[in-house]
C-alpha cells in the first residue's frame, strides 16, 4: 500500500485514525466521528488478528510521517506504533520513502495493490467519496511496477527503523 497523504487505517492508533478523520471533515457530528473510529479499530483487530496472517507491505513517505496529524504527542505515539508494529510483526513490512529520494513511482496518488491466493489481482485506488477497483492484468501489471520501484527507492524495513526513531524522537 502507497498513500502519501495519511497511514493506512490498518497501521493507525485509535488518536492518529480520530485525527483524520476529524481533519477530513466529512463526518459531521461527534457520534459520526465516534461510529467511524470505532468501525476502523474493529476492522483493524480483525484484519491484523486473523488467521492465516493479512500480509501487508506499507511504503511511507517521510514526509507523511513528518506531519504532525493530531498534534506532536499523537504523531510521536503512531511512530512508535509502526516501529513497534515493524518490530513484532512478521506478516508486516514497513519501508520509509526518504525525502532524498525526489520524484519517485508514487506521484500518481495512493493504491493497494492486493494479491489472492485464488483468483485476480487487484488494485484499489480510494478517495474520500469514491472507490475504483482495477483487475485488467494491465492496470494490475503497471501497479505492480509501480510498488516495486517504490520498493526499491524506500529505505528496507531494518533501514527504515532508525529513521522511524529519529522522527519519533524529533516529536519529543
């Protein structure tokens, strides 16, 4: 998954996902806001707690981490949640795209390039009102090119944990 615009939901803490989605603003009451939440915790326990394991592959600008969503305390406490998520979690990868890294594959705009075990690939390219899903094995194929190259210019997961330390530590 690619998104230089906020962690995937399945990555977040409770404080960075009511963040969002309060500077989203398209919830309107604190109920709505609330209800949300609550629904992305619960799909995230049951997507990270499932068995066989959910194998995801996150590439996250720096920049993005750098952004102090919910304020330095919030921000700080999500670092340390991916580094923690790095750390312990083997059906997890999380790479840092670093800012040295310029013009990259990925400025096109977020995807999930999902893989099945039976059947098609997908891409899913979400926005807030909308939701496109790709399986023309071309679409998939560029995607797929795409995630590789952003692979490939991220710093690996072992790289990318003192660097996840660092900005942590900036948001002291």
């Amino acid at each position: 998954m690619f998104d230089p615009a906020a962690i995937h939901g399945l990555l977040q803490t409770p404080e960075y996902s009511r963040a969002v989605t309060e500077g989203s603003r398209a919830w309107k009451t604190p109920e709505d806001i609330d209800g949300f939440v609550s629904m992305r915790q619960e799909h995230q326990t049951n997507m990270l707690e499932r068995d066989p394991a959910l194998k995801i592959w996150a590439v996250l600008p720096e920049g993005l981490l750098r952004q102090e969503v919910g304020g330095r305390p919030v921000m700080r406490a999500q670092i340390n949640h991916l580094i923690d998520l790095a750390r312990t979690v083997p059906s997890i990868t999380i790479q840092v795209l670093p800012h040295r890294v310029g013009a990259h594959a990925g400025m096109d705009g977020p995807f999930m390039l999902m893989s099945f075990p039976n059947g098609r690939d997908l891409v899913c390219i979400e926005s807030m009102r909308a939701s496109l899903h790709l399986n023309e094995p071309e679409a998939v194929e560029a995607y797929r090119t795409t995630s590789d190259l952003l692979k490939s210019d991220a710093l690996s997961q072992k790289a990318s944990l003192p660097l996840l330390t660092t900005i942590a530590k900036d948001l002291e």
